[in-house]
C-alpha cells in the first residue's frame, strides 16, 4: 500500500500547503483589526476569491484529464479526473458556503437570485451529477466514459460564472464586479498569495485523494 | 447518409406519433394550469409571459429528449444502428435534426395556443422573432440530443436526462427569456446582441462536443 506521505513530491506539497496557508491566514488577521466595516468588507477576498479560482482552475483539469482518459482509454486518467472532480466538487461547496455567510452579513440574506451565483449552483449540481453519472452506471467503465464527456461539456459552465457579472446591469447585481481589485491597494499584492496557497491545497488534497483511489482500484487496501 | 437516417426518425415518429402528441399535450396541460393559476387578463401578468412560455417550453422539450434514444432500444434497433456501417457522427446529427424537427412543429402549435390563451403578444418583427425561435431550438437540440445520448444507457435514465439537462439548459433558456423581453418591447437588434451570442455558442460548442464524442457515447 502507498501511503500519501511515502512519496518526497507529496511532503513538499503538504509543507508549502501548510506554510502558504499560515501565511495567508496570518496576514487576514493582522487585517481584521484594522477598521471594524472591513473586517465583513475584505476578508471575504482571501479566501472566497481563490477559492473560486481555483474551482475554476479544477474544472479545467478534470476537463484535460477526461479528455486524456477518452483518448488513451488508460484508468490512470480517470482515477486523476475522479481526484479531480471530488476536490473541485468540494470547493465549489466551499465557495457558496462561505459566499453565502458574508451575504448574510452584508446583504442581510443568504442567497440572491443573480448571474453569478446561480450560475455556480449551476456548476454545483453538474458536479452531483457528474458523480451520480459515475455510480448509476451499469458498470465501471461505461460510467467512467459518459463521466468524462460530462467532465468535458462542464467546462462550458465557467466563462459564464465568469463573464455573468457584466450580463446584467450592475445596478440590479449585489455581487462585486471583476474590477474589485482597484478598489484596494493591499488586495493586489495579497490576493496572488492567498490564490497559490489555495492552489497548493489544492493539488495537496488532490494529491492524497489521488493515492487514496489509487490504492483502492489496486486493491492495495489492508 | 444522414438524409435517409432522417427520413427513418420522420417515418417511425409519422408512424407512432409518440413524442409530437405527448409534447404537444403536455405544453397544453402547462398553459392551462398557469391560465387557471393567475388571472391572464391581467397587466402585471404579462411581463412574466415570456418567462412562463420558455418555462412550458423547457419542460414539454424533455419528454421529446426522454423517448429519442429509448424508442429505439425494444429489439436491439439502437445496436443494429451502432453496427451499421455510418459514421457515428451522422447518427447524432440525424438524431438532432430530428428532434429540432419535431421542437419547431411542436412550437408551431403550441406558440399559438399559448398566445390565445395567455393574450401572449407576439413581438412585431416576425422574421426575427422566427430565426430566433429556429436558432434557440437548434440549440436545445443539440445540448438535448448529447445529454439525452450520455444519460439514457443508465441504470436511472428518466431522472439523470433531466437533471443534467436542465443546467445545461438554463443559460439558452435564460436568454431566449431575456431577447423574447427585449423583442416585445421593440428593442434594437444591439440591446440583446450578446444573449443571442449565448445562444449561438452553446449551438456549435454542443453540436461539435456531439459529433465529436458520439463515437465514445455510443460504445457498449
């Protein structure tokens, strides 16, 4: 049986995962002290943000890998595009969790019927599909196939996430613009460090779902 | 090729009538359950017409979705088509043409209807108001032929075709709902010009994705 951490690639992933992490979240509590409307106003920027970016960034990798798993047929690519799918499944969830607190605590309700979160509901329950796909299938491999071309056409979900903003007027949107980042001079240079820390969660958790399935398709398990 | 594997879904749904009259009755039954439910004559009503049409629309579309594959799976008739020597493409491509087919002549009596029985004004430009209904149809066809083409070889066909379908849909449901708006006002073409981009590029991005992956769809 491989364990996650046998491997060096995956200890040095896990340490820049928990050093980028700590750094991160060291910096947002230095930055909720500092005036007390910020603290519900940015903070929300250092995770929810990069969170979604890197859903998106997810999306793009399940689509490569089922890709590659139509092309080469070789189960190695759909355990990856199954890695994939679970960890991008498990962000998504986070970033409407996390969107819907601070829209509690800013629009006074949870959930508003406007482009962008709808359309990553959208993306949500694509997912679950995606996974029902896999498990009501008449066998493995088949459900594995009609997967990936599910894995492929959920790719057209995310310009639409992110171009929803300027569909509608922003007048009728609570959502923030794409242009936020002019808005705060601290955001640009803390804003790329909280999205490669989560990046690196990321690939981490993919990593170790990774081995996991690896391990469990090869009957490794003891 | 692909104008006898048409001519063959024309004949068979000419013969059997099954997924025409079931559309057709079921937009009915739809119209008339928003007709009992809100006054129609009413002025607040009408601004959400456009919205209730695409609605009775989207829900009437999927049961032609549900019976596109499944008719042909009593007598093995989908793997004698599969072992046939066509290209797999073209049988996706028939099997849209088909269903987009039968979406527009169910349109064509359902529209009316809902334009009687709701007072649904129908926008003034009709040539438009045509090409946009064929182009919004072509491409509900073609994300519904590849949805309904992955989900009916499962185990749970009946719930997986419109649970994936009805995400997939809602960006061309969303604006077929937003330039239908803009076309009854009597707004310029430049006013809805980027919803009719939406609707163009889930056209061609989901008719490739088909003809591109029926191949790996349709293996056993």
């Amino acid at each position: 049986m491989n364990r996650f951490l046998d491997s060096s690639i995956n200890k040095i992933l896990f340490l820049i995962a928990i050093i980028l992490s700590l750094i991160v979240i060291i910096i947002m509590t230095n930055k909720l002290d500092v005036q007390v409307n910020r603290v519900l106003q940015w903070p929300i920027l250092y995770y929810h943000l990069p969170l979604a970016l890197n859903t998106f960034i997810g999306c793009f990798l399940l689509a490569i890998s089922s890709l590659l798993y139509i092309i080469t047929r070789k189960n190695i690519w759909d355990i990856v595009a199954k890695s994939f799918a679970e960890i991008g499944f498990l962000f998504c969830f986070l970033v409407l969790v996390t969107g819907s607190i601070w829209g509690k605590l800013n629009w006074g309700v949870f959930w508003s019927w406007e482009p962008r979160l709808v359309s990553t509901l959208l993306l949500f329950i694509i997912y679950i599909v995606y996974f029902m796909l896999r498990n009501f299938s008449e066998y493995k491999e088949r459900g594995s196939r009609l997967a990936a071309i599910v894995g492929i056409i959920m790719l057209v979900d995310i310009p639409i996430i992110y171009y929803s903003v300027d569909m509608w007027t922003p007048e009728v949107q609570l959502h923030p613009q794409r242009s936020i980042r002019d808005s705060d001079e601290s955001i640009t240079w803390i804003l790329p460090i909280a999205m490669i820390a989560f990046f690196f969660v990321f690939i981490t958790l993919f990593s170790y779902r990774f081995t996991i399935e690896k391990n469990y398709q090869d009957g490794k398990f003891e | 090729m692909i104008k006898y594997l048409i001519q063959k879904e024309i004949i068979i749904e000419y013969r059997s009538k099954e997924s025409i009259i079931s559309m057709i009755t079921f937009s009915i039954c739809l119209i008339l359950v928003i007709a009992f439910l809100i006054d129609p004559l009413s002025s607040e009503f009408q601004k959400f017409l456009p919205g209730l049409y695409w609605l009775v629309y989207l829900f009437s579309s999927v049961l032609g979705f549900l019976r596109l594959y499944s008719s042909e799976k009593d007598n093995q008739a989908y793997n004698l088509l599969l072992v046939s020597p066509i290209d797999r493409g073209n049988i996706f491509l028939s099997k849209m043409i088909s269903i987009w087919i039968f979406i527009t002549f169910t349109q064509m009596i359902t529209l009316p209807v809902f334009s009687i029985i709701l007072n649904f004004n129908m926008p003034n430009n009709y040539v438009y108001f045509i090409l946009f209904l064929l182009m919004t149809n072509w491409s509900v066809s073609a994300i519904g032929t590849t949805i309904s083409a992955i989900g009916f070889r499962t185990k749970m066909s009946e719930v997986l075709i419109p649970m994936l379908l009805y995400p997939l849909l809602s960006p061309v449901i969303i604006s077929a709902v937003q330039i239908t708006e803009n076309m009854l006002k009597g707004y310029d073409y430049v006013n809805y010009s980027l919803w009719i981009m939406i609707i163009f590029t889930c056209a061609i991005f989901f008719t490739l994705t088909g003809y591109l992956t029926f191949d790996t769809l349709a293996e056993e």
